[in-house]
C-alpha cells in the first residue's frame, strides 16, 4: 500500500474536463479558455528564448511552487517543484491558504530565480542553472515587504522586485546578483489612493518601446488595471493612469478575469498574458482557472485585452509542443519517483 495511504493522509487527483484546446500543427486554429483547468492562482510568466514557464500561489498543496512548460501558450505540463516538502520553512504551512503564494520567476544575473511568499515568515528566493531545477535551499530575501511580489528584469538586465502590501503600500526596488534588494526603494503606494483599485494586487510589468507598463489587479475576482511611464522611477508625476485593462463586455461561464501575468512578445510581433479567473458560480471549489489573453496596444499604445465571450479564440503563432494537459487514470506508486502530476494535502 502507498505510504500516503497507510499515513492516512488524503491523496487528491483532480481531472477537469472544461475544454479542448488545440494548436495551428493539427490544422486548428482555435483554441477555448482555461488553457490550465483547476486551480492556478496568482501566476507570473517567464519567456526564455522560445520556451515558456508560468507559477503562482501552490499554498498547503505539496510539493509547493510547482513550475509549468510550454512552447505554444496553449498546452502546459509539470518540470519542476521549486521547494522541497522536506524544507524546514514549510513545517506548519498544511492548512488552507499556508504554504507557498505567488510564484514569481524571473532570469538574470546568469540563473533562474523564483521567488515566494509564506505568511507571517517573508518573501524567500530559491536559484538554479535550469528550470527543471535542481534549486537551491530557499533563502530569506531581507527587507522585503508583501505578497503576490513579481519581478522585472529589465533591457540592461537590472532586476527589481515589485512589491505590494495590503491596499496602502507597494514600491519597486532593485535586486542584486544575489537575489537580494539593494539601491534606494521606490516608493508606489500612491498608486492605490484612496483604494481606487481596491486591493491593487499582484503588480507585474513589461517594457515596450522603451516604455514602462505597470498592471495591478483589483482583486482576487475582478479588476485589472495598467499604468504607464517613461522613466522607472516611483515619482506619481512620471505615470500616466489608463484604466481598465480588460475591455469589451464579458460573457459566458468565466466573466471575472484578473491578476495578469507579466505580457510578453513572441516572434511575429504578438503579445500575451496570462490570467486567472473563477467560473461565473464563484468559489465552488473549482478554483482560479488559467486563462490565455492576446494582448493588443490601441493608437495610443496603451495595452488591453478583450474580456472574455466564451466563444473559440485565434491561437498565438507557435508550434504545438504535444504536451496534453491530463493526468494518469491510474498509479500503482510502485516506483520510487512521484510522477510530477500529483499533489498532496
């Protein structure tokens, strides 16, 4: 019998079946949101070359800080597990909502980085030379501040970690080589005035034709906001406010999207992001579903997304990589290696 069996410990196999999805190889063009069906909260995205990584909030899900592949933004597969169940910092961490939150990879300094949080404990960063891992031992990053953190790495390969606490406080400040913040913090918490966006979570950015693009979300369910500036710095003066993400009326069964990831260009001169959302009968216990935007820029370049109709949608011009979001009917755990798909509580 397994060990988490005789442990008494509940093993969760989650298949969803909310959609088909395909790519242009298989001579479909189309494809039907959630990309990633279950529970994806919180995601940040990372483009290296021509492959795709994408993570959030795992929380009392073990192992934590799971890490997702693809090379057509369509269909996704396990690589890696950032933290290890062993690791001394997640003793405790099994209730609902413990554990790892956010999720946030970036590359720079010659590694790859990820980056979390656990409550009440602080933002921590773990590295490797791949993303299959192995990664290093998480490391306390000193003086950071908040959740749902991201990091930015810009065109001169300068890190800095966006930072957000609570409705009143966010800033953006440096890393250096060691994963660590150094220089002079930047201070954004004007950005949520008066809480005009709420809760102004999940802060992400991109860069586009040298302009700098700040997005936050409203909240966990609806709100997704975008600011842009010419110049990286935490002077109110310096951004301009653009509004709603998100346009156009939403319809069909998931009408809330959020929390966007970082956009990111692919070779034929397209954008994309990631977002979760809830299905239109909310907290079911079907989680934040991960959905796929393409990114336009109006003639006044600012960015937006076309909210979601339920209705089939052009895929990105990628190949199709042959991964198939779905897991075994069936595991003997007779080997001595956990197969990526599954998680525990």
């Amino acid at each position: 019998m397994n060990t988490y069996v005789k442990k008494g410990l509940i093993v969760l196999q989650v298949i969803v079946f909310y959609t088909v999805v395909y790519s242009q190889s298989n001579g479909v063009s189309t494809y039907m949101n959630p990309v990633l069906p279950g529970n994806h909260p919180d995601q940040t995205m990372l483009k290296v070359g021509n492959d795709f990584y994408t993570a959030g909030s795992s929380f009392h899900w073990t192992p934590n800080f799971p890490i997702y592949h693809s090379t057509d933004l369509i269909h996704w597969k396990v690589v890696s597990n950032v933290v290890n169940p062993a690791w001394s910092g997640l003793v405790g961490e099994d209730a609902p909502k413990d554990g790892t939150w956010q999720g946030a990879l970036a590359y720079f300094a010659g590694k790859y980085w990820a980056y979390f949080f656990i409550h009440g404990k602080g933002q921590y960063c773990s590295n490797a030379t791949s993303m299959t891992g192995p990664w290093s031992t998480p490391t306390l990053v000193v003086n950071s501040v908040g959740y749902d953190n991201a990091i930015f790495v810009d065109d001169d390969g300068k890190a800095y970690m966006l930072m957000k606490n609570g409705q009143d406080f966010a800033a953006i400040q440096e890393l250096n080589s060691n994963g660590q913040l150094t220089g002079t913090r930047m201070d954004m918490s004007w950005v949520n005035r008066d809480h005009i966006y709420s809760w102004a979570e999940g802060p992400k950015m991109c860069k586009r034709n040298g302009r700098y693009y700040y997005f936050c979300a409203g909240n966990v369910y609806g709100g997704q906001y975008v600011l842009s500036s010419a110049v990286l710095s935490g002077n109110e003066a310096d951004w301009t406010r653009h509004g709603n993400f998100f346009r156009g009326t939403a319809t069909g069964p998931f009408t809330g999207p959020n929390h966007i990831t970082n956009p990111v260009q692919i070779a034929d001169g397209t954008w994309w992001c990631l977002a979760h959302s809830y299905g239109n009968n909310g907290w079911e216990g079907q989680g934040r579903q991960s959905m796929l935007f393409q990114v336009f820029w109006d003639a006044n370049n600012v960015p937006y997304a076309n909210n979601p109709t339920g209705a089939p949608l052009a895929v990105p011009n990628l190949p199709h990589n042959g991964y198939k979001y779905d897991f075994p009917t069936s595991d003997q755990f007779n080997t001595t290696t956990r197969k990526m798909e599954w998680f525990f509580f």
